[in-house]
C-alpha cells in the first residue's frame, strides 16, 4: 500500500487533482477492457495526529509476525470520464473506497513497513454509485492480480 498522492491533472483547472484529505492507495486490478478498479483507505483523522508511541508498538507487533485488523464502512463507486470530448483515457473507474472506522495506528504501522494486514469491511450496497450485481463481484475482483492501467490507453 502506499500513501496518496494526487493523480493527473484537472483539465479545467489545469492543476493535479487534489482531495484535500489524506488516503492510502491500497491496490488496483482490471476489470474488464474498460475498466479498472482503484482501491482505497481514508482514515477519519490524519495519521500526524496517531499516537507516535502507539504506531510503534503496531510496527514492532507487525515485524514480530502479527497481523492486525482494521475496521472500515465501504463503498464501491463506478464512475466515467465528464466530459464531451474524447480524452485520451476514456475508462471507467471502480472507485473501492474504505473509511477506517478502526484501526488508524495500526494501519498507519503497517503501511510503513509496507507489510499486510485484515480489513474487516462493512459494504453499503445502497449508498453507492455501483449496483448489488457490483458489489457481489468484489471478491473475485479483489483475487486477482494487481495490475496498473497504462496512463495513455486508447478509449
């Protein structure tokens, strides 16, 4: 996993997308031609406000062999390019995004070590922009190898 940094550039405003609140990028796969999944954790508190101490202890525990859980609501989110134009990447993104509910010093720990750990996931099925079909392929998608979109695909 490793910490979020904004991705491409706006095309109306000409600047890298921004967030404005931190996240972990987790993984990403294809899911079919046009389309990919992107998957992510944002904490509910920035991780420079975790307990320094406490985030060691998890580093120690996960380099001992431990490997925690966390806990997150989820949503799954399907979304498209905006605009009328053709663009030169016109896939459609599976947004997986998991809110950490639980579990911030350990996340935090083991995204350091760049070591795994258990995501408990509670999935909202209704409060999202994907269909319970979606939702039910999760697993599957979530078993299969990661694999980066190429930047410049062709629509």
């Amino acid at each position: 996993m490793s910490r979020g940094t904004p991705g491409g550039v706006d095309q109306f405003f000409g600047l890298p997308q921004d967030p404005r609140c931190f996240y972990y990028r987790t993984f990403q796969t294809a899911v079919d031609k046009e389309s990919h999944l992107y998957e992510f954790v944002v904490p509910m508190v920035p991780p420079a406000w975790n307990d320094r101490d406490r985030v060691q202890h998890h580093r120690a525990r996960i380099a001992g062999g431990a490997v925690p859980t966390a806990v997150a609501v989820t949503k799954l989110d399907r979304c498209q390019p905006a605009t009328t134009r053709p663009v030169p990447d016109q896939h459609e993104h599976w947004g997986l995004t998991h809110f950490l509910l639980d579990g911030h010093h350990k996340f935090e720990a083991a995204a350091e070590v760049g070591a795994p750990l258990l995501l408990l996931s509670l999935v909202a099925i209704d409060d999202s922009l994907a269909t319970s079909h979606d939702v039910a392929r999760l697993p599957e998608l979530r078993d299969r190898p990661r694999s980066a979109r190429p930047a410049s695909a062709a629509p």
